[in-house]
C-alpha cells in the first residue's frame, strides 16, 4: 500500500511540477512580448504582439508598430520612416525569437 501510494503522490508531484515549468514558460513567452520604450508615438501601449492600430482605432492590429510604420512609410515615402520600419521589423524579430526560447529553451539557445 504504501510503495502505490508512495508511487501515486510522486507521479502527481511530478505532473503539478511539468505543470509549472510549462506554466511559467507561458508568462515568460507573454513577457517577451513587452517592450519597454513602447510603439512608436504610444509609449503607453508596450506590448509588440498585439495593440490598437493607430490607423484603425476600432480593432487591434497583430505587431501593430510594424503595421502602422509601413503605412506611414508607404505614405509619406521618406527615407526616415522607412528607416522607423527596419526598427520596427527588428524589434517584432527580436521579440519573437525571444519568445521562442522562452517556449523552447532546448531548441532555441541562447
């Protein structure tokens, strides 16, 4: 009785820490996410993934400081703002592969 029982609680102790590793993997990856500095002209929105489009207010936009940098380039058509989208498209790599290795630490090394 007590080696199943014993065998039992390991296996559960086992899968609450699988648990926990995958679960803090999960924070980390969102955390990746964050950049500090902020979108362009919206230091408030942080979050690279995922924010208001400031072309569309109503609906967010997947890496939306990238989004917006191009519209402007496209725009516009000068030089410094698409230099703004190779910053923007550095950053949304950086990111990402951040996040990758926070997901995947043995596929993605440091």
């Amino acid at each position: 009785y007590e080696e199943s029982r014993s065998k039992i609680l390991d296996d559960k102790s086992r899968k609450q820490m699988d648990m926990r590793r995958f679960n803090d993997r999960m924070i980390q990856m969102e955390r990746s996410f964050i950049f500090p500095p902020g979108l362009p002209n919206r230091p408030q929105n942080r979050h690279i993934l995922i924010a208001p489009s400031v072309l569309d207010s109503y609906s967010g936009s997947a890496f939306p400081g990238l989004f917006d940098s191009i519209a402007m380039a496209k725009e516009s058509g000068k030089e410094e703002d698409w230099n703004e989208v190779k910053k923007q498209l550095t950053i949304a790599a950086w990111v990402t592969k951040a996040a990758a290795r926070a997901l995947f630490p043995d596929v993605f090394p440091s």
